[in-house]
C-alpha cells in the first residue's frame, strides 16, 4: 500500500481502497446535499464519494424514517424463535395432559369420599 500525492491510501495496484462510511457521517453528507448551500458536485467530490453512493444513503434514511415512523408507541411485541416456540408448545401440552388426568382422579376420589358410585 502506498499514499499517493493526495494524501488518500492506495494499494500497489493504483485502486483507491475501499471505505466504509459510519451512520453518523453519511447522515452528515445526507443534511449538507439537502441544505442546498453547497453544491451536490462539491459535497460529492469533497467525501470521495459518487452520486450513486449519495442516492443509496438517501434511500437508507427514508426507509429508516418511514419504519421509525410508521411504528406505534407502546410495547413492542416480542417474537419467540422456532426452536423454543416448538419447546413451550409441547411443554404446555404435557402440562395440560397432566392437568386433565389429574382432574380425572380427583373426580374419582370426590366420588369415594361421597359414597357414590
């Protein structure tokens, strides 16, 4: 790797390599290109990045708003993985399989106790 005149890093093979932006910062390139006092070409330019990359994080940020958004306050429901839905569910069965036998039993005792048969 060596860094060229401009000062940005580039491998032996002369490509610029590859970087990655952090939320904060391509949420700070998303509010510079939507202010208007500076011109998409120059934002574009100064970050390095291509007017493709600018439309992918405009995408990002309007498909977070809108889930954001578009959620209800409240309590979030909790979703169970397969594995332990499948577990509790045989698991409350079983339970209720016991629950009825004993329920059974204790009929047959009631009706001891009582005389009657």
């Amino acid at each position: 790797m060596s860094v060229a005149k401009d000062g940005k890093s580039q491998s032996v093979s002369g490509k610029k390599e590859r970087r990655f932006l952090s939320p904060e910062k391509k949420y700070q390139i998303f509010l510079e290109s939507q202010s208007g006092e500076t011109p998409v070409g120059e934002i574009l330019r100064h970050e390095g990045i291509y007017s493709t990359d600018l439309a992918r994080i405009r995408n990002q940020i309007k498909e977070s708003a809108l889930g954001r958004l578009s959620s209800r306050p409240g309590a979030k429901k909790k979703s169970v993985p397969l594995y332990d839905y499948e577990s509790l569910k045989r698991e409350l069965e079983e339970k209720e399989r016991a629950l009825a036998e004993q329920a059974v039993e204790l009929a047959i005792l009631r009706k001891r106790t009582t005389g009657s048969f």
